[in-house]
C-alpha cells in the first residue's frame, strides 16, 4: 500500500487536505429528518479519522465530536450476535444484497419474513432479537460492548434521539411484527424494537467509531485491547457482507468506486474497514438519496484513491 512508505505524517497531511477540500464544496443532499431529532444536527459538521493497526489515530475537523451513529449500529449488532449464536443466526437471515432501500418491507414478505442481510433495518431487528433473546440487560450488553472496543466510557445513548425514533417507528415495527408473523421472531416486538432503537441511538465520535472497529481490520483481534472479538472466519463474513451491503443500494457504486467494506448510518457516519492497515471513519449529516452522507462519500473516496486502499 502506497501510504505505508510516506509514513504518519503524510497520512495526517493528507487527512486535512481532503477534509479541507470536502468543507469548500457546496454541501449536497439533507440531513434526515424522518426520525425528527437528527434533524437537529449542525450540517456543517465534518470529521474523519484514520485509526491504524499501531494504535494511532489521524484525524481532521470535528472528528472528536459524538454523532448518532444509527445503522453503524448495526456491525456491533451483529458481531454481538455471531459470538453469541453460531453458524445458527445465518438460518434466520441471510447474506444477499437487497437492491432495495434500508427500510423497504415488500421483499420480506416475498422471501418468508427471512431479511435478506443483517445491514437493512428487517435484518439489524432480526439479529436484535437474537440480542434480546440472549442477554439479560441486551442494552446493557450493547454498550458495555461498544465502550470496550471504542476504549471509552463517555460512549452513550442520546435519550432524546432514542425517544424520537421510538415515537416514529412505525415502520420497523411493521417490519419486526411480519417477521413475527413469519416466525422469526422469538422475543415480543416491543422489546426487540426498544433494542433497536437504542443501539441506533448510541453516539460515538469518528475517532471512537474508528477505534472500535480496529478488529475487523485485523482477523478479529482487537489490536489495542488484545481482546480476541471475533474468529479470523467471522471477520471475513462480516467484511464480506459489509462489502456487498453496507451501504444500501448504493453498495455496488461504493464498491466500484473504493473498494474497502464499510457502513453507513443516517446520522451521516461512515466507517470503511481497511483489512490489514486500520479504519477510517467519516461524518458530515447530509445525506444523498441512498441515506449514505454526501462529504463523507467523497471524503472517503478521495482517501482511498490517494493512498491505494481498494481491497480488489
Ligand atoms: O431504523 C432506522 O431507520 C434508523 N434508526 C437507522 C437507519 C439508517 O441509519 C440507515 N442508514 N443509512
């Protein structure tokens, strides 16, 4: 990898350059405002981080600043699962590209109320019942988690954001109570949806997100904890399904154009896994059509082209 031989400085170097380029365009696209409280976020805001595998952080802009990290939500979901469930979770929800937007529900009822991957919201509810099924306190879990990987207790949830998604979700819960009716789901709705939405409401900073994922980089050892997170398998499955998936419909496109796995969430996040190298993550709130955020998009995909990063 080209970046390797210019060493931190140029990483850092080229962290604000592309920072600073993405701030001078014309902000494009709008922050979501279907869950009313996200709606609130300063669109200015724009941060990026490149945590690496010796425990270094680079970082521009506002990258120690919490955002809501919504569908990134989703990777600690299901890394949570997979230690906890087996190759048996992979019965109850599958590994496809939808092609359909996150919140879509007309494939679930063609396909038997069995989501088509755990990064669409019917699959991030599906593997939140396996959380709600599997641990005493699964909110509790998930962030006692989080803090962990991220090296930080000041990780939260936003009670407000999580109050807003609760009084607006009607249609996850339409999505959680056909899976239900298919019978695939264990726990009662309401409860596998009070997990839901409280992992989607978690904050976490760039350089917090970044750190945490450091595992997925790495064969499923967390470099800086030493804890052993996944088997060298589940970090491949997850890297894999994050590169076909992780960003919606618009997942091919990412793919073509940057080539690394990664995940987006409505709060404007985006963190892209470098196998063998590090993390990135970007934020800035507005949003394109695919609900992935604009500056981040071209934050990241500028980063990559630079420095060589594409995994193919
Ligand atoms: O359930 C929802 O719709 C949100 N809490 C999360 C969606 C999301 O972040 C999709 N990401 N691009």
């Amino acid at each position: 990898m080209q970046f390797l031989a210019d060493a931190d400085l140029s990483l850092s170097q080229a962290l604000r350059d592309i920072h600073r380029r993405a701030v001078e365009q014309p902000i494009e696209g709008r922050v979501a405002d279907y869950i009313p409280a996200l709606a609130t976020v300063d669109p200015i805001r724009c941060g990026i981080a490149f945590a690496t595998l010796d425990g270094e952080v680079h970082t521009a802009g506002d990258a120690e600043l919490p955002f809501s990290i919504q569908s990134i939500s989703k990777v600690f979901g299901l890394v949570l699962a997979m230690q906890r469930m087996g190759d048996g979770l992979w019965r109850r929800v599958g590994m496809e590209p939808s092609g359909q937007p996150f919140n879509s529900i007309v494939q679930l009822e063609w396909e038997h109320g069995i989501p088509r991957n755990p990064f669409i919201n019917a699959g991030a509810i599906l593997v939140a019942d396996t959380l709600v099924s599997h641990f005493s306190s699964s909110r509790q879990a998930f962030l006692s988690f989080v803090r962990r990987l991220a090296g930080s207790e000041y990780c939260d949830v936003n009670d407000e954001v999580l109050a807003s998604e609760t009084r607006h979700g009607s249609r996850n819960a339409a999505l959680a109570y056909l899976m239900k009716s298919f019978g695939n789901l264990e726990a009662e709705v309401d409860e596998v949806l009070a997990h839901y939405f409280f992992q989607c409401s978690v904050e976490m900073s760039c350089k917090e997100l970044a750190t945490s994922l450091l595992f997925l980089a790495n064969q499923g050892m967390h470099p800086i904890t030493g804890e052993k997170v996944t088997s060298p398998r589940d970090a491949h499955r997850v890297n894999a399904i994050l590169s076909t998936s992780g960003m919606y419909d618009q997942s091919g496109q990412f793919a073509f154009a940057v080539g690394l796995p990664a995940k987006s969430g409505v709060g404007g996040g985006i963190v892209a896994i470098v196998p063998g190298h590090g993390v990135i993550a970007a934020w800035s709130p507005p949003l394109n059509r695919h609900g992935n955020s604009t500056r981040g998009l071209s934050m990241i995909t500028e980063l990559a082209s630079r420095l060589g990063l594409s995994i193919f």
